[in-house]
C-alpha cells in the first residue's frame, strides 16, 4: 500500500517556502533554499531553540535564524537578532529587552544575500 504524500495547507507557510525558494534563486543564496526545505518537513520536525540555547551559541550583536519556533526558557546576556518562523510570548518579551525578533520574511527582505546570518535548530 502506497503512502500518499501530506501537503502543507498553511497559506501562509506556502507562500513563504515559495518566497524563500525565488529568493535564493533571484540572489543565488543558498541560506534561504535550506530555511525552505527545512519548512516543507512535517511541522513535528520543526526546531524549537530555547533563549539559553541561542544565548550560547551566539556571540554580541550576531544574526540568528530559527526554523521553527524560539521558546522563552533562559536569559540573553547580550544583544542579538533572532528571525523565526514563531515565537512563545515570553521569548518575545525577553528578546525584547536585549535584541530584535524578526520573522523570516522580515529578515529576507532586510538582508536579501543572508550574509552573517547563522542557523540554529
């Protein structure tokens, strides 16, 4: 018995996969066709990065990107970008204080070649 194949029926989600997919052709980046082939897996495949996890694994003033969603478990010490697909309302309120939250969309646009830019999952 063959298994059929389960599509993503999120709108939004669709349009940013296509988005991202043209981007990377457009700007021949391949940041932005990684973050996209990581978004057609299944959402129970999706990261979920806890503010201690990017709090060490990132260094002042640096660009982060979150396939999936940031979660408010831990501090940041220092200043940094954070772009995800979503984020809990404590993540929100924390990264707020020391950083900046950006959807993935918003950092397409704000930094079309990716450079600097670090994935974490």
């Amino acid at each position: 018995m063959a298994r059929t194949k389960i599509k993503k029926t999120n709108s939004q989600l669709i349009k940013l996969i296509e988005d991202l997919k043209t981007k990377s052709r457009a700007e021949e980046v391949l940041i932005w066709s990684d973050i996209a082939k990581r978004l057609e897996k299944p959402t129970r495949n999706y990261a979920e990065v806890n503010l201690s996890q990017i709090n060490r694994y990132t260094k002042d003033s640096e660009t982060v990107i979150v396939p999936g969603k940031v979660l408010g478990s831990g501090i940041l010490d220092h200043t940094v970008k954070v772009a995800a697909l979503g984020f809990s309302s404590t993540a929100k309120e924390k990264i707020g204080v020391k950083g900046e939250c950006l959807s993935i969309k918003g950092l397409m646009e704000e930094n079309p070649k990716g450079s600097g830019v670090r994935i974490l999952r």
